[in-house]
C-alpha cells in the first residue's frame, strides 16, 4: 500500500564514516534491537501501521507477527507519542508524524517467566519479552513547509514516556568519539527496562549511532545529502551465528491474531480516540475507575462499528471488546492524566 505523507525509515549503513565530529555537537548511541521494523504514521487519515517498505494492508496486522495482538493499545500510544512531539516542535496538530520502532519480543526462555501463549517471537537468539513489544528509536514531524524535522533523542524520549512507552535503550551520549568508543558486545538491556530477569548470555545486537539533537530536512528528503550521518554497530559474530536467524514465518489463527479479523481490529481500533474517553467520562462520571471507563470505550465503539457495518455476530462482538480492551484502558488513564494535570 503506497502513501504520498510516509517515508520508509533510510537503510542505516554499516560501520559508516559518519563525517568529522563537528556535524553534530552530541551524539548517542542506542541498542539496536534484534526485530522488525514498525513505524505507526500519525497524521489528519488517522493511526495507521507500516512495515519496513510499505503501509499495513488489510491482512497486514494478522500476517505481521500478529502484531493485532497488541495493536489497540500501541496505536493508542503511538498516537498520544505524536501529540506531545507536535507539542514540543510547535506544529500543527494535523501534522504528520511518524514514529519508527522495532517490534519484538514473542519468547523469554527464563523458567520465572511464563510464556505468552499463541505467540512466536520475532527474531531469535536476543530475547525481550514473552509478548510483542515496539520500542520506538526514532521519529520525524513535519515541518510548516513541507519538509520534515528528525527529532532529537531527549524530545522522542519524553514523548515515548508520557505515552507509556520504552524507546531502545540509550547506551551512551557525547562526543562522537565518546560514543564510538563503545564497544558493541555487551547484555541486552530491554529485560531490565521491562522488570524481567535476566538471562545469562543474553547479548544484544549491536548499536546505532547518530546525532543526539533535532536535525533537519526542508526539501522533505529522508536520504541523500541533507539525511543526519547514522550508522549501527553489529556484534562481530552476529551474522554467523544462526541462533539470530531461527525465527518462522507467522501463521495467523483462521479467527485472527486478536482473535478477531485484522481488517476488523483496524478499523475499530481507529475509533479509541481522546474523544470518546472524554464522552464515556461524561456519561459515567470523573470518578469512575479506569477499568470501567475503559470497558464503556470499548463497548461504544464496538456498538459504533456494529451500526456501520450493519450487525456483527453475537460471538464476534465480546470477543472484539475483549481485543480493544488493552487500548481503551490506556485511553482511559490517559484521559484520568490529562484531568488531574488541567
């Protein structure tokens, strides 16, 4: 599915010259986390989820890892991610942003930690999580005029938190010759982030480089000249090793990775808005618990999306509430935030 308003993250060079030191005042080296690569587009056509090269298409959120599992309450995120960047860089608040992230996860083969069930994981050899989880490294905000501004590292951090969210982690700032000082060899650090424990040997996979601060492009352009100098930094035994490359094409269930269509969860989960939060609050009052705020967003826009579509099966409709519930409760603690911060 092709789209005008994304851009495909650039490939990010090995072991690149990233130029003399003076291109940019700070620099950071992030975890480059062993994955897929998922971007979540923010803009005035709503939430919408791309994969390295292209939008999602309908079967996309089945057949990607089963990444509808988790989409609900990553959209939800994603898209409060998104405010709070136009925020911080003053635009508009249709502006187009996207946030780019590394799916991961599916298996943690630690015998405290019990698997997620129905799920595969993502990429082998480095382990995350039992579940999915997306990791934001990076993301763009368009600009007034027409072109886009690359984020800078302490801006997508803050966005990444206030929405929730754990970006990759953050292994060193400085200098870039500070940064390139270290060495790519070392523990994974995502298990720690997320409170799980630690497995020996876990290595991760490596580091990206580039620049700490905001950086620019007015023609709009993501590569080519006016693209910030990044370049990643693998474990040396990291491409021979075949225990990072043993992960299986996925398989969604016949009922869905969600258990419910992936053409159905998109559509529905695109009506988890700020919004309806605000309208359940008021039906319900401002002191109703999360939870019960979260199950009436999640019934009214399953109701919603019964009327458009003329009826859903009585099976289907619990089972839809139940795929949207992670998101509408993140949409509903969202909401309580807002109030006690106005």
């Amino acid at each position: 599915m092709a789209d005008s308003g994304w851009s495909p993250y650039p490939k990010i060079p090995s072991r690149a010259r990233l130029g003399e030191a003076r291109a940019a005042r700070e620099w950071v080296a992030l975890e480059k986390v062993h994955g897929a690569n998922f971007a979540v587009v923010c803009d005035s056509a709503g939430v919408r989820p791309a994969k390295r090269r292209e939008l999602l298409g309908e079967s996309g959120l089945d057949d990607f890892f089963g990444v509808g599992r988790i989409w609900p309450a990553l959209a939800v995120a994603a898209n409060r991610c998104a405010a709070a960047l136009r925020r911080a860089y003053g635009t508009d608040s249709s502006a187009a942003v996207t946030v780019y992230g590394e799916l991961a996860g599916g298996r943690y083969p630690h015998p405290d930690v019990p698997p997620s069930p129905g799920t595969e994981p993502v990429q082998t050899g480095v382990w995350y999580a039992p579940g999915l989880l997306w990791m934001p490294f990076d993301a763009t905000v368009e600009t007034a005029g027409g072109g886009i501004r690359w984020v800078g590292d302490r801006a997508l951090r803050e966005a990444a938190d206030a929405a929730g969210l754990h970006c990759a982690p953050l292994i060193a700032r400085g200098t870039l010759a500070q940064v390139q000082e270290r060495t790519p060899v070392f523990p994974t650090r995502v298990p720690a982030l997320l409170g799980l424990p630690e497995l020996p040997g876990n290595l991760a996979e490596g580091l990206v480089v580039k620049p700490a601060e905001e950086w620019g492009t007015p023609d709009g352009a993501s590569t080519g000249p006016a693209a910030r100098p990044v370049a990643k930094f693998k474990h040396p035994t990291f491409a021979e090793d075949e225990r990072f490359d043993g992960s299986r094409p996925y398989r969604a269930p016949a009922e869905g990775a969600a258990g419910v269509p992936g053409w159905l969860l998109g559509q529905v989960a695109a009506l988890l808005t700020p919004a309806r939060a605000a309208a359940a609050v008021s039906k319900l009052g401002p002191r109703t618990p999360a939870e019960e705020v979260a199950a009436e967003i999640a019934r009214d826009a399953v109701e919603e999306a019964a009327e458009a579509l003329g009826g859903l099966d009585d099976d289907l409709a619990p089972a839809l509430e139940r795929a949207l519930r992670a998101g509408a409760l993140a949409l509903a603690c969202f909401d309580a935030a807002d109030r006690r911060a106005s």
